[in-house]
C-alpha cells in the first residue's frame, strides 16, 4: 500500500469493501464493528480520518500511535474480537493530514465483537447474532470457501500427537513468554486455536483438517489426504532427475523444520549487521518462502507443493485458490489469507509475521542475498515463487582469528597438533557445508581413522551438526550459534 493507492480509494468513495471513519483524537466507537463485518464478508480498507463524504479531517499527530496501540491490542484481544485476527494499521499523509489506513481480508473464521455477529453489506454493518438464519448461512459460507474448515466429526484427541501439541505450546511460550497455551490442556489449546468446529449442516461437531494437517499423526494425514505431499529437489549437476531428494508426508511444523534443513543443506550462508544485530540472510529469506508455500496452499487438491533448488535460484510451486492472477506488486499488496486458521497457529508459534511479510521481508532482504536479484510471487491456479540466485556472488569469509579463540579456550587441555587440526576441520566443514567423513578427510589430509574423533569433539561442543535423515544422505554443518562468530560479513 502506498500514498497514490489511499488516494484513489479515497476519490472512490465508501462501498461494501470501503469503509471511511472520522477520528481525530481515538478511535471511533463502532470501528471494531466494521472489522468484525468485514472479516465475515468480502474483507475490505477502513480509512481513518475521512468523513463519510469524502472530506479530509485528519487525525490529530499527538493521537497517532496511542490509536495505533489500541487498535492492535484490540484486534488481538479475544475477549474483543473473537477469534483474535492479527491486523496493522498504517499511517499516510495526504494533503498535509494523516490518515490512518488498515486492510481487512476475508477470513476463514465467523468471527464476533463483544459476543455480538456482525455482517456487511452496501449499507454498512449489521449485527446478526440473534438471527440465527443468517448466522448459519455465515458459517457454511466459510465452510464452503475454505477448506482447512473440513470437519471429521470421527477423529479423537488421541489422532493427534501429546508430543507435537507440547511442542507448538513452548515454541508459543518462546515466541511470546505468557502465552495462554502454557494454561490450556491439549483439548482446550486446540479448540482456542480454532481447530474444533461445528457443522452447520449436520450439527455435528468436530476437529477440523487444520488441525490435522498442524497435529496429526502421520497416519491419520495420509487416510484423509493420500495425495499430500511436498516435494524438496536439488537439481544442478544431474539437471534431468535430481541430485539431491526429500519427499515430505508429514505434519505442516515438521514439514518446515525439514525443508529448512534441506535450505540450510544447499544453499550458501551469508551473514548481515542489522541493527547490530548478526542475522542469516538465507534463512530469512527462505523461512518466509518456506512458510508461505505450507500455509497458503489449497490442500484438497492433489498437485504436490514443490520446492525446487537449481542453478539459476530456487523455485517453488503450490495448487492455489487464487483472488487474481499474474505477479503480485510490492506497491499493489493486498494481501489475502488462503488458510487464516493455520496462518494464526503458524503465527502463534512464531514461523509467519504479519499478512504479507513473505513478499515484504523477501524484496528486503533477497538483494542482499543475491545483488541485483529480485523475487517473483505468481498468483494463478498454481501459486509460484521465483527467487533468482546468483551463487557465485554469495560468497562467506572465515574470520581465523576467531576459529583459533574459539577452539584456543574451547580445547584448552588438548595438544597443540590437535587444535590445530580441529581448527582446519571448523573451516573446512564452514566452506564445505553438507559433506560426510570421507569428503572431509580428503579436503583436510586427515585420516578417515582420526577424523571420527575430531568430528566428535566437534559435536560435543555444539560446533556441528549432523543434518539428514540417514548417515548416507545427510552431511554436517556448522551450528547457527559457532556462525555468528566465526564468519565475517
């Protein structure tokens, strides 16, 4: 969203999906009212500081960020909105006033403000809760239009697993310390997550496939979705087939874990000063591709979500309910949620930002990566996401000094001869990311009956890592926590 596209909503004037509000010192009365009645219908763009008629108020400058804060603190405050819908809002100057702007999508969920059911039509907002007409047709809608709402009123707390549950609960507590999940039993973490729906058809109530793509055992996955499956491929030396293979069957938060690890295998590190802050640039960029490729993908579909590394970049693929077609435009994003239930639970455990932030953080940070790159997000029937690399100008640079401290006051009782070889064997595992004993003791001259034990050391310090799902398909790597100091930028 920028300045010229507020401007032409502006001199569109207000609609079902336009919504213009005075509000110079707080936030209107009824604004969450509006929200709530846009979530439920098409979504749509509220404009704060506009009368109805189109007069430019403005918001007075000393108020901008108190509305700010209140605002999201609402949107994310169940006990208001329910369910909680992650939301930003934005500040513009436009002929010498602020406005504040904010972009609604249409949401998966039937959502409430104070327990009350608002709807949307060209005459504004409408509170249906005591219609329970209305209010049922609201919700086979949405089950109709999104299917991670699915329910199978047969599966059991037992189908899903304690230990990926407990998991989602400490990444959320890490993401968010106080999370409300470390006070929830597994049925009622699931049921606040949304995961648990009722039928408004059957009555019937029941977990929904969210829940099981999210916390599903691996079985219970394939009986509902045979065809699932994301294809991770490495394709640039043997460009015909492949050279390097995982096929993924499992849980949406595993399935991350593992692409990640096939990234962290194949692609270069490069390291970045933000802030000063050390930030991985790749896996800034790829957690943001990884996660848009498992949470908007349209799962009943049996074309299977590809994740392609080749020499020119790396290309992704996934069937997509698409809202437009061709490349999306950082000046034009409007955002859509393809799967708003298991984009919040991704959210909650900390793998996405805010909507959109895949195509913003990507643009940001890809020339970094790969100067003079740019991305390409595709909307069609199949969603396509281009990242162009130039891997030779992804190069990463050994800081020796700080190889020979860090083995120096690690290994401080071995011998000299051995520091120095376990020096050499950090440097040439950082250069040649993702090889397995033999290939190391060609590179370093160490023989295959001493390297066991350097590589040991090595792991027992937390230096390296052991990446793959077998010792013949996997290779070691250096530990994120040994690159922050070990490489320069």
């Amino acid at each position: 969203m920028n300045e010229s596209r507020v401007k032409e909503l502006i001199a569109q004037g207000e609609g079902i999906n336009i919504e213009f509000k005075t509000a110079q010192f707080q936030l209107p009365d009824n604004l969450l009212e509006s929200v709530c009645s846009m979530l439920n219908r098409q979504g749509g763009e509220i404009i704060l500081g506009i009368a109805n008629n189109g007069e430019m108020k403005g918001v007075i400058p000393g108020s901008v960020q108190s509305m700010k804060d209140t605002f999201v603190s609402s949107v994310n405050d169940p006990q208001q909105l329910n369910p909680k819908f992650y939301l930003s809002i934005k500040d513009f100057v436009i002929e010498g006033k602020i406005i504040l702007y904010i972009y609604i999508p249409e949401s998966s969920q039937v959502h409430s403000y104070l327990n009350r059911i608002f709807d949307r039509n060209e005459d504004g907002d409408f509170d249906i809760t005591d219609n329970p007409d209305l209010v049922r047709n609201m919700h086979l809608r949405k089950q109709g239009n999104f299917s991670e709402n699915r329910i199978y009123p047969a599966l059991q707390l037992s189908d899903f697993r304690n230990d990926l549950i407990n998991r989602s609960r400490q990444l959320a507590e890490n993401h968010r310390p106080g999370h409300r999940w470390m006070e929830l039993n597994n049925k009622d973490l699931l049921r606040s997550a949304s995961l648990f729906k009722k039928d408004y058809t059957t009555g019937q109530e029941g977990y929904t496939m969210a829940a099981v793509l999210l916390l599903g055992n691996d079985e219970v996955i394939h009986n509902i979705l045979p065809h699932y499956k994301t294809d991770a491929i490495l394709r640039k030396v043997d460009t015909d087939r492949y050279d390097d293979r995982e096929i993924i069957q499992t849980n949406l938060i595993e399935s991350y874990d593992r692409l990640m690890a096939f990234v962290a295998k194949h692609l270069p590190d490069k390291f970045h000063l933000e802030k000063e802050n050390r930030i991985n640039i790749r896996d800034r960029i790829f957690r943001e591709v990884v996660a848009n490729m498992l949470v908007h993908r349209e799962f009943i579909n049996e074309y299977p979500a590809k994740f392609i590394i080749q020499n020119d970049g790396v290309y992704c693929e996934n069937w997509n309910r698409p809202h437009g077609s061709g490349q999306l435009e950082l000046s034009k994003l409007s955002p859509f949620p393809k799967n708003s239930v298991i984009a919040a639970f991704f959210r909650e455990i900390g793998r996405v930002e805010e909507l959109g932030s895949g195509l913003i953080n990507t643009n940001k940070y890809l020339p970094l990566y790969s100067p003079g790159n740019k991305p390409e997000f595709i909307e069609g029937d199949i969603f396509k996401i281009k990242i162009p690399v130039s891997f030779k100008e992804i190069s990463t640079e050994i800081d020796k000094k700080s190889v020979e401290v860090l083995i120096e006051t690690t290994f401080q009782n071995s011998r000299k001869d051995v520091k120095a070889k376990l020096a050499i064997l950090l440097e040439a595992i950082a250069n040649n990311a993702g090889k397995r004993l033999p290939g190391y003791s060609k590179l370093t001259g160490i023989p295959i009956s001493s390297m066991e034990n350097y590589l040991a050391n090595l792991r027992k310090m937390g230096f390296i890592e052991f990446l793959g799902k077998s010792p013949k398909t996997g290779g070691y790597f250096i530990t994120d926590k040994i690159k922050n100091i070990i490489f320069l930028d």
